[in-house]
C-alpha cells in the first residue's frame, strides 16, 4: 500500500509538472478574450492534482479528517468547475449559435452551483461523500452527479464544436472544431473508468484533463505552423499541406476540378521603399482582406505565398469562376483606402487543373501566367 501512495504521489508530481510547463508556454501566446476560461482551466487541474496528493497521505488517518474533507472537496468539485470551463472557452466565438451574455452564462451554471452546494455540505450531509471514523473517505449517495454535470459540460461543449465542423466552409475551420470536440474524449472515458471501479481505486481526472490538454496545444501549434503571422491567412507549409491533399482526393474520386490563382501586388516596391515596411505590411494585410472576404464569396481559399504574392484555391470550381475571383478582387482594391498617393492593383495569373499535372508543376504554370500578366502590364519583374 506504501509502495502504491508513493507511485501515485510520483505520478501526480509529474502530472502538476506538465501541466505547470503547459501553463508557462502559453501565457504568452493566448489571447486575452480566452485568457480567463482556458487559464482557470490549467490551474483548476493542477489545484486537483495537488489536493490528491494531500488526499493520498491523509485518507485512513483519524486526526487529519480536516485536511481529508478539504481534499475530498477540492477533487469532486474540481470535476465540475473544469468541464464548465472547458464550455466558456469552446463557445467563446461567434460560430456557436448560443446566448453568450452574462445571463445566459448563469443559467448554464446552475448545475454546476447545485453540485457545488451539495459538495459543501457534504461533511455534514454525506450527500457526495463522507469519511468515517477511521478517517477512510466513501463515495455518498449522490457522488456520481457531480461526476454527470462536468462531463455533461465537456459533451455538451464537444456537440457544439461538431455542429460547427459540420457547417464550416473550409478544411483549416472543421479540422479546429473536430480538435475541440475531441477534447472530451479522455476525460468521459477515463472517469467512467475511474468510477466504475472501488473507492479510491484509481485517480485520473488531472491526467485526464492532461491528455486533452496536450490535444489542444498540439492543434494549437500545429495552426501556427500554417497560419502566417501578418495577414492570418495559410502560409506557404499550409498551402503546400491542402494542394498535396487535393490533388491526392483529385487521383482518388478523378472529378475534382478547381483553378489556382496566383497574383502580386504592383509596385510593391514602391511602397517598402518609399514609406518603409510598416507600410508595407499596411498593404500586404489589406490586400489579404480582401482576398479572403472574395476567397469566402466563392467558397474558395486564399493563402499567402510570401513577400507581396498570394495564391487563390478554388473549390470544384470553373475557369470561369476563376476569372471572377479575380474582377471581384480588381473591383474591391480599388476601392481599398490605403493612400491618397498609391493605389492597390494586383496582377494575376490563373490555371486550371487538369488532372494530371503534379503540384509542382501546377505551381510552375500560374507562375508563368503571372509573369505574363506582368509583362503585358509593363513590369519586367514579379
């Protein structure tokens, strides 16, 4: 039994570690609109890890029943407060069809303050659980609802993300909602283990949360790898991952038709040159505006190849709607305000796939019909 609370007490150290290194690395890195919801998450964990380890050497001890009840405490009720927090943090954006104002947000925590309200009162009530005289804690009549309402959130959460994958117009969208959804995959399967067994059996629900943790900010670093930093569109890696997974879908079904855009700013030169880079990158971030908002009207998607050059993808669509890519995009540069003495024009290049060529060579293509766009327009370089 020694040897048992001691490996536990190992393995929770090494759980409270991670989690305090994940905690660290992304401080820096998250947003301050999700700051709150995902940072109570990291230390809610690491609060449950803790207080099991405190659990683990005072159960069975009669003299500690105090510090046994606030650890009995702070573990069941962690389990709820981590899976509402893990749904204020999914439902955070615009793409969940939910009422996310203060109000709203109460009456989704009802089930959690109930639980809460029987946790607390648990010393005296046994309702969650109780410890007897001998200091050993037992699961109460009513244990296994706090167990329901976190995980309840977590799915609750992971339904939502789903739906929201379903609907998502492009790959990068559903790929990030199908990471949110399966965040609750480790903690419902893990906790139903550890419920289904004896008492005091077997402890996961940190690592549990660890698991799904560690889902999150690998998604959230491999995002970054394919999103450039300046206009948020995919970057270079990013559209070299989607064409390589195209053109292999293209081999497989033998229909998938759509045509590559590639177009550069004009005269970009100008602009780095004569007013500096932060202008330049002024114009880079207006012209990807654009891109995109054309890119989504056409259910396409718009990527930055690097420097002033960007690439349009479009989905199973005509040469026909690729020439319409590009008069829209005309159009709506004119009409960008970025100064009175430069205006934004963008020549382009476009090529139709036909099936056979390879990405390499498809790229090849539009870039020669770039640059004879480009000296038609009177520049000799791109």
């Amino acid at each position: 039994m020694k040897n048992y609370t001691l490996l536990f007490i190992e393995s929770q150290l090494l759980c409270i570690t991670f989690l305090m290194t994940l905690f660290v690395f992304n401080l820096k890195y998250w947003k301050p609109k999700v700051w709150n919801a995902l940072s109570a998450l990291y230390l809610v964990t690491i609060l449950q890890a803790f207080w099991d380890i405190v659990w683990a050497l005072v159960d069975g001890r009669p003299k500690l029943i105090w510090l046994g009840h606030i650890a009995d405490i702070v573990h069941i009720g962690c389990i709820g407060f981590a899976g509402f927090l893990w749904f204020c943090y999914c439902t955070r954006g615009d793409a969940f069809r939910i009422r996310k104002d203060r109000k709203a947000y109460f009456l989704y925590m009802i089930p959690l303050l109930i639980v809460t309200v029987l946790i607390l009162s648990s010393p005296f009530t046994g309702w969650a659980y109780y410890i007897d005289e001998f200091g050993v804690y037992h699961r109460g009549p009513l244990f296994y609802l706090h167990c329901i309402v976190g995980l309840a959130y977590m799915v609750a959460a992971s339904v939502l993300s789903l739906l929201c994958a379903k609907r998502a117009e492009y790959e990068r969208d559903r790929r990030g909602f199908i990471a949110l959804a399966s965040f609750s995959l480790p903690p419902v399967v893990l906790n139903i283990l550890q419920y289904s067994l004896p008492r005091g059996g077997l402890v996961v629900a940190p690592y549990a949360i660890l698991l799904s943790l560690l889902i999150l900010f690998v998604n959230d670093q491999h995002q970054k790898i394919l999103v450039d930093n300046l206009t948020g569109l995919p970057n270079r890696y990013g559209l070299d991952v989607s064409l390589h997974e195209r053109l292999l879908q293209s081999k497989k079904d033998g229909k998938d038709k759509f045509s590559v855009i590639l177009g550069d700013l004009d005269n970009f030169k100008q602009v780095n040159d004569t007013w500096g880079h932060p202008e330049g990158d002024r114009a880079l971030c207006l012209t990807a505006a654009v891109l995109q908002k054309v890119a989504n009207q056409y259910g396409a998607t718009a990527y930055r190849m690097g420097g002033d050059e960007f690439i349009i993808i479009t989905d199973n669509g005509t040469p026909e709607t690729a020439e319409l890519i590009y008069g829209k995009i005309e159009e709506l540069l004119k009409g960008v305000r970025f100064r009175d003495d430069f205006v934004l024009a963008m020549s382009m290049g476009i090529v139709a796939y036909d099936g056979i060529m390879s990405a390499s060579d498809l790229l090849n293509a539009v870039d020669r019909k770039l640059y004879d766009k480009k000296r038609k327009k009177g520049f000799s370089q791109i």
